[in-house]
C-alpha cells in the first residue's frame, strides 16, 4: 500500500498545542498472519479522521520491519480529555467492534508523559 499522505503532524491542532497535559501513546496491534492486509486497511483508514480530532498533535502508524504482523500507532495529545474524546469516537468504535478475529490479543497500550521539552514541537 503507498504511505499515508502528509507529514508527520498533519493534525489539524499541531504544532502549537504543547503543554505539560501532553500525554503520548504508544498503541501496539499484532494482526493474526491471515488477516495481516485486512489489518492494516483498517488501520490506515483510522489515520484521516483521527488527525481531523480536536486535542490531535499526531497520529503516525508503522509497522514493525521485523514482524510484519505487528503494528504500531505513535500518538501525541494535548490532554487527556482530548485522548478520551478520540478513544470514545464513532471510527474508533467501529474499529473495536471489528478487532475479533483480526488480532493476535487485544490492543496493547501505553500512555507516557513527556519529561523532556520537544523542540519539533516549538
């Protein structure tokens, strides 16, 4: 599939929402090897809505070059509420709802803060 059009924070919020509310995800999805194309399709089309969101500082999927069952969201929020809005929006409803069967195990994820000052976001 071709990469995903935009640069990197194509949020519509970024960059100017750094604060110290900013949290980061790092959200890890391993697709069953049947259904690894299946996965990714999904995956992709999570991209456009989630970086139109409110609060949205980027929202960049990889894929592992050593496991390409393995997915990987990098994600930066201006707070948490804003993080909340998106885990509870229609795209992403749909998208749990359609996780059974396509993953390895449930949605791995970890909320992190930043402790340093990111000068890409200045």
């Amino acid at each position: 599939m071709p990469p995903i059009p935009g640069p990197a924070w194509a949020c519509a919020s970024a960059p100017t929402l750094y604060s110290a509310t900013m949290l980061t995800v790092i959200a890890r999805i391993r697709a069953l090897p049947e259904h690894v194309a299946e996965v990714e399709r999904e995956l992709r089309a999570l991209v456009a809505p989630t970086r139109a969101e409110p609060g949205c500082i980027n929202y960049d999927l990889h894929v592992s070059q050593h496991e390409h069952t393995v997915f990987v969201f990098y994600e930066n929020w201006a707070d948490r509420a804003a993080l909340d809005a998106h885990a509870a929006s229609p795209h992403m409803n749909a998208w749990k709802a359609k996780q059974r069967g396509l993953l390895a195990h449930a949605v791995e994820i970890n909320l992190l803060e930043m402790l340093t000052e990111a000068p890409w976001l200045a």
